[in-house]
C-alpha cells in the first residue's frame, strides 16, 4: 500500500493497491476529469469498497420487501425506525464486525458493538439495548480441527465475548440476547453481529442529509489518530490471506467512556432545535461521513483538516480522511446557532470544532493548510460507483443417497446418553459463561434477558410519566449449516424462528433487520447462495409481515480460499402491548399440561398418522440428518432442512398472540434447535434457581409421544412451525378451541411433574429417563468446562 503523501503520483499499480480495478479507476477519472490525487484515490478506493458501497449486493437487494405501514425509515439510513404508537419510535439495527474481530479479537468486537451504537444515537435514538449474534470455529479438537487451531478460536472466542462485555457494560447498554454457534468453517473467519435497539420521540429523528447553504459542519468526539486506516476497503473487503494477522493497525480501537459522553452530548445537542444532520464517523471515517451527507442532501460541503481534531502529529490528508478512529459524528448545524451546540459538547468535555460548511454546486473540497487536498463530486462518489451484477452459478448438485444419511436407532433404544451428549454440544448447551459476562440489567428495563424467554424482552417508558404500558422483544437468528445445504429454505427458517421466538414471547413481529455474511462475491457459486437468501428472506418476510428495515452485507468471509458457511442472520422486533404479558420459557406449577402447538395444516393429526411408508421414511431420514442431532451423534451434516410452510408458522404465530393475550399460557417455547426433547428440557432448566452454592431443581415434565416413524425423529426432529406451552388444566378447552380457530393442531403431550424427573415415551415405551439435574449439569457446564480445561 502507498504511503500517504500527496505528492505521490498516482499510477494504475498504485490503484490496484487500493482495491480499485482497472475499470473502477477509469470512472474515478472519468468522474473528476483528470488523474486522481493520493487522497483522492483513497477516498474513491474505501467509498467504491465491498463494503461501503454494496456494490455485489444492490441489485440483489431491491428484491428485498422495505415498506410496512409501521415503517418510518426504511434501508439507506444509519439505522431502520419503525412506529411502536403514543408518538414514539424504535431505531434498530445489525451490522458486521468480522474481519477485526479475528486480527484482533476485543477491539474488533468492541468498536463492533461502539459502531452500531453510534447508528442508533446518531438517529435521534437513546440506546437501551445490545444482541449478538456470533459465530466461531470449533475449540476442541475434532477431525476438523487441530488442538492448535481449537487453542486459537477459544482464544478468538474469549477476547470477542470480552470485548463485546467491556464495551457494553461500560458504556452502560444492557446485552440482553442474541446467539452463539460453533462450525469449522468458521475457525479463522469468526462472525460478530451486533444488533443495537433505541427509542426515540417520532417527531425527533435526525437525518443523515446535508443542507441549508453555508450552514456550519461540525466535528464532534474523540480525536483522529491513526487506527483503522483502510479497515473498511481492506479488511472489510477482501478475503483472508496469511498476511491478514499483519493488519492490527487496520483495527480501530475503542472507548466506551468517550462514547458515553458523545452519546449524551449528541442527544442534548439535538434537543436545542440548532442541529439541522448528523452522521456517525464509522467505514471510511470523514470521508464517508462527508460524501454521503452532502451526496443525500443534494449540496456540496468543504472542509479544512488543519481544523480537525488530531492525536497524532505530522498527520498527512490521506490519513485523516480514510482513519476510522471511534467516537467520532460529523453534524451539520443552523447558520448563527452554532454557538449552542459547541457549548453543550463543551459542557461534555468533548471536542467540537467547526471545520467547514456546507456549499452549493455538489462538490466536495477538502482544504487543508490553505491548499485544496481532494477535489470530487459527492453524488456520483457515493452513489454512481460500481454496481456489479456477478456470474451466478449454483453448485454441482450433492449426490447422496440413504447410506449418506442418519441411520435411526432400533426401536425401543434407550436414548437418554445421546440426549446428554446432544445437551453437551456447544450448540445446545447453555452460554451462560458467556452472558455472566454482560450486565444485562442496567437501565432496569429488561423484562426477559438471556435464557428467559425465546426473546429479549424490554419495557417501553412513557417519556413524560415513565409509566410502563407495553414492551419491545427482540431475537436473532441465523442457521448457516441449513443455508449451505439449501439457502433459500435456510433463510426462510431464519426469518421465521426469529419470528417465531418474538411470538413465543408474547409480542407481534413488526419489522426485521439482517446481516448477510458469506464468503467471496467473485465466486459464481457464493452469488447463486446470496441470491438464493436474498429470495428466501423476502418470502418469509412478506409472509410474516416484517419488513426489512436496514442491516448490512459482509463479503469475503473466507480464508485462504475456503468460504464460511452462507449465514443470513436475522433480527426481528416484535412489540406487546401490555407488559405484563411476557411470556417466559418456565414451567411453572406441578400438573400444568404440557401442549405441543403444531401450525402446519399438513401434519394437524400426524400424532396418530399411519406408519410410515418407505419413500416417506427415506425422505424422513433425508431431512433429520440436517439436524443437530445428526451431527452430535452421529458427525452427519447432510441432506435437506426441513420444508417450511409460511402461512403456518403465521397461524401458529397469530395463535400465540391471541393465547397471551388472553392470558392463557403458563410458558412457551418454540421447538428449534435439538427438537422437542430439548426444548422441553430447556423448560425444566429454566425453573431452577441458580444459587451462589447450589441450584435448586424446579419441576420435571413426562411427556408421552405417538408420532410414527423413528423415537429419535420424534424426539429431535427440528420441524419448525411448532412451539410447546404450558397451562393450567382449567384452561385446556379454551387453549384447546383458540388453537382449533387458527388452524394450530393443539397435542396433550404430558405433563409438568413434581421432584427430579424427566421422562419421554414414545408410543408407550421410556426412550429418555434421567434425573431433571444430571441433564442440566450436561448442559450447563460443557462451555466453561471446555474452555476452563484447555
């Protein structure tokens, strides 16, 4: 890469370095009439980057349903705003910190989590909630992966859940969910998603749009150093090489303190009626921040870099155009009112100095020491770069047959030790270790934090009186293993999990937000995934009502040649109307009935079907070794996910609202990873009271199933459209007869028992019975004790 010296001459080798083809420089030329200067080059080579401009992703994008008539502020902003009613407004967003949480785990997955904070605040938002969603290569030794490699991820794994704690519980946002997944494809390309929720009043959100001829630009926040330099166009954008764990300076470094102090400093500032736009310093620094605020609000803006904030000295303007220091927002203020905003960061102890103004004629200058730096159009930089429609290839199809597929125990086999192996797996075992290390209570309006509930629960305060009434809910979801072997099944169960999960809390699902992480965009097979996702997401998602609001797209996950798994994740926000509704995944009271609520039209009276056939069988097996099950016991990733019905899961999802509502339920809890045993298990653990010394045990459940077909199918098949509740038995015919107006099949499956057991027949014989507390001391332990042990 070259030095930053503007009296470098740009060459086409120098522009290659940059990221830029050929092709891409020639437009950079072509748009500013002559040859680049060093800085200019830069600041087209992070702003045309992958990641800043989208530019193997749009086309595929549009497809993507963005309106809803509780959309406020859909994709192109900071962060998606939906109305939540009484003249408030909820900011959420998920976007991508990989690439940097590998080189360096915690400030990668710190300034992840500082990022998309500052996208929530920068709307007008007050931050009151954090999720994630990660994923990491495998930390013991397998087949897969060496003792060596398994040493590195658990290192990767314990400075990302650090650095996502450190940021979080320091800048004072509660971390409430999310979710956590280990696959050797992931072992040196980790995913850190951070989902970041604010609220707002409706007539209060900001804009990312400059305007109002010489109007004052003002930089705000912690000074520019050198860190992040090409984060975005290199790191972001590129695919993983051996020369990757060189590129530490290429990660930011972040301070949650600092960002405190801007948050509040931004939301007073605000509050004065002088600040007229506001954009975050994240990607690309101040170029992006400039570009894109006079490219959306049709004017020009020029700067002066001698006036900017600086914590290094000799500085040249490439570096201080493309740094990503953190803490940092650019804002545009009313002519002659400038004076308030600077006293209100001063009041903060914050910098706050105005470096240029806005300008007409849609040019963006940068000055600095008296001498014009950069000289560009800001529309067509930021938006008429690139705009790639890649070759599209779907892979060669797999050729399995039944050998390849999970081959079901004998009937009558007692499977309580692979109900404890499958308890164990990292995948189903319980990430406390992790969110011990959150605060998840700061700002006391969590309702259901992690484990409580199928989602993330937070109250709604009335602004003026701090009066409860309703609540938001929120879930994360992503099962990259289903969209390798079927993207477009894969993200439509990603969608409607997540969705799913809001219900099972108690709350609608309004809008969704997504964060697309897939490996190289220049291979034909990984575009044919993308595109493939992108058409299972806007399925589901016009079938579940929630529309797309914003999110993010992170390319090039891959290394040395070898590509993650596809992994849409997908956050859906769901809203309840009374707070005192939440539903949590607890069973309760000794005699509740358990019910199975099974949506899907084609299997209401399965329970009692005729035995299975033998092409029903095969197809059954097909299915089952995509299952987690499969792959703990026995090491099978193979098949097909399980085939969706969308307008099931939206009747079971509408049932669910109604039986809350209502009052009904005692518990519930969506049927999803590891199947019904484990999500009845998960019922039982969630009832126990973890003390300093000990737990107590809450209740154990018997659960008698009549399915056909194999105890294990049964048992651990991961069908989705499905959830189990608990209820009093005076409420089972009400339960009963709403499940009967949805079209929900409502199965009596067992009961919630007193003492220590856990029981699962399957068509009258025991295939699980163990003690309530040596199941829950598989699950709960096997995270530390691996990571305690090595």
């Amino acid at each position: 890469m070259a030095t930053a010296s503007t009296e470098i001459r740009v060459t086409p080798e120098i522009a290659a370095e940059h990221g830029l083809t050929a092709e891409e420089y020639a437009r950079v030329k072509q748009i500013l009439g002559r040859e680049p200067n060093i800085t200019e080059l830069g600041i087209f080579s992070v702003m045309w980057s992958e990641h800043c401009s989208y530019k193997s992703s749009k086309v595929h994008l549009k497809r993507l349903p963005t309106r809803g008539k509780l959309v406020v502020q859909g994709p192109g902003e900071n962060a998606g705003v939906v109305d939540i009613g009484d003249g408030l407004v909820a900011a959420f967003k998920i976007e991508s910190h990989n690439h940097p949480s590998y080189v360096e785990p915690f400030q990668g997955a710190t300034t992840g989590v500082g990022g998309i904070l500052r996208d929530i605040f920068t709307m007008g938002a007050r931050p009151i909630a954090v999720l994630d969603s990660l994923r990491f290569g495998e930390i013991t030794l397998s087949k897969h992966t060496s003792e060596e490699e398994a040493a590195k991820n658990r290192r990767i794994l314990d400075g990302v859940i650090r650095g996502i704690g450190s940021y979080g519980n320091c800048f004072g946002v509660p971390t409430i969910g999310g979710e956590v997944g280990f696959e050797p494809c992931y072992s040196q390309n980790p995913l850190v998603n951070a989902l970041a929720l604010g609220i707002a009043k409706k007539e209060e959100i900001f804009l990312a749009k400059a305007k109002g001829l010489g109007n004052p630009v003002i930089y705000v926040g912690a000074k520019t150093g050198r860190d992040g330099i090409h984060g975005a166009s290199l790191l972001a954008s590129a695919e993983f090489t051996e020369e990757s764990k060189q590129k530490r300076p290429n990660v930011q470094v972040g301070d949650p303190f600092m960002e405190k102090l801007l948050l509040e400093a931004c939301l007073e500032a605000m509050q004065t009626g002088a600040v007229v736009a506001i954009q975050d310093m994240g990607a690309a620094g101040l170029t992006c921040s400039t570009m894109e605020m006079a490219s959306r609000g049709g004017t020009g803006i020029e700067i002066d870099l001698a006036k900017v904030p600086q914590r290094e000295t000799g500085m040249t303007p490439y570096e201080i155009m493309l740094s990503e220091s953190q803490e940092r927002m650019l804002l545009v203020a009313e002519k002659g009112r400038e004076h308030e905003v600077l006293a209100v960061f001063k009041k903060w102890g914050l910098d706050a100095v105005v470096v240029g103004q806005v300008s007409e004629g849609g040019i963006a200058r940068i000055n600095n020491n008296g001498r014009v730096a950069a000289e560009i159009p800001a529309h067509p930089l930021a938006e008429e770069g690139p705009v790639y429609q890649r070759p599209i290839a779907s892979p060669a199809a797999r050729k399995e047959t039944a050998s390849d597929w999970f081959a079901f125990a004998a009937e009558g086999t007692n499977l309580t030790q692979n109900f404890l192996k499958l308890l164990a797996s990292l995948a189903i075992a319980s990430k406390r270790w992790i969110t011990e290390q959150y605060d998840t209570s700061v700002r006391t309006n969590t309702l259901a934090g992690p484990g409580a509930s199928d989602a993330a629960v937070v109250r709604i305060k009335d602004p003026k009186t701090g009066v409860v009434k309703r609540a938001l809910a929120l879930s994360t979801d992503g099962n990259g293993r289903w969209c390798q072997l079927n993207p477009r099944v894969g993200a439509m169960h990603a969608v409607a999990e997540a969705a799913r999960n809001v219900a099972a809390s108690g709350a609608r699902p309004i809008a969704a937000t997504n964060c697309l992480n897939f490996g190289s965009p220049e291979k034909p097979e990984v575009m044919w995934q993308f595109s493939e996702t992108i058409d299972g997401l806007a399925q589901a998602c016009t079938a579940l009502g929630t529309p797309i609001t914003g999110g993010n797209v992170s390319f090039y996950n891959e290394t040395l040649g070898k590509s993650i798994y596809p992994t849409p994740v997908v956050g859906v926000l769901g809203l309840i109307e009374d707070a005192s509704q939440v539903l949590k995944i607890a069973f309760r009271d000794e005699g509740d009935v358990i019910l199975l609520l099974d949506g899907s039209a084609s299997v209401i009276g399965a329970q009692h079907a005729a035995p299975l056939q033998g092409n029903q069988s095969s197809a059954l097996a097909r299915e089952f070794s995509s299952s987690e099950y499969s792959k703990t016991i026995a090491g099978i990733v193979a098949g097909e996910p399980p085939a969706i019905d969308l307008a099931a899961e939206k009747r079971l999802i509408d049932c669910l609202l109604t039986l809350a509502a209502e009052g009904a339920l005692q518990s519930a809890h969506d049927v999803s990873d590891g199947g019904l045993a484990v999500t009845l298990a998960e019922s039982c653990f969630a009832s126990s009271v973890v003390g300093a010394q000990h737990v107590t045990p809450g209740p154990g459940a018997h659960a008698k199933l009549e399915e056909e077909g194999p105890a294990e199918a049964a048992a651990f098949g991961e069908r989705g459209t499905r959830a189990v509740v608990s209820i009093t038995p005076s409420k089972l015919a009400a339960v009963l007869d709403t499940a009967r107006q949805y079209k929900v099949a409502a199965h009596q499956i067992g009961q919630v028992t007193r003492g220590d057991v856990f029981r699962i027949e399957h068509k009258g014989r025991a295939v699980i019975d163990s003690s309530v507390e040596t199941l829950r001391d598989a699950w709960a332990h096997s995270l530390e004790r691996t990571l305690t042990t090595k």
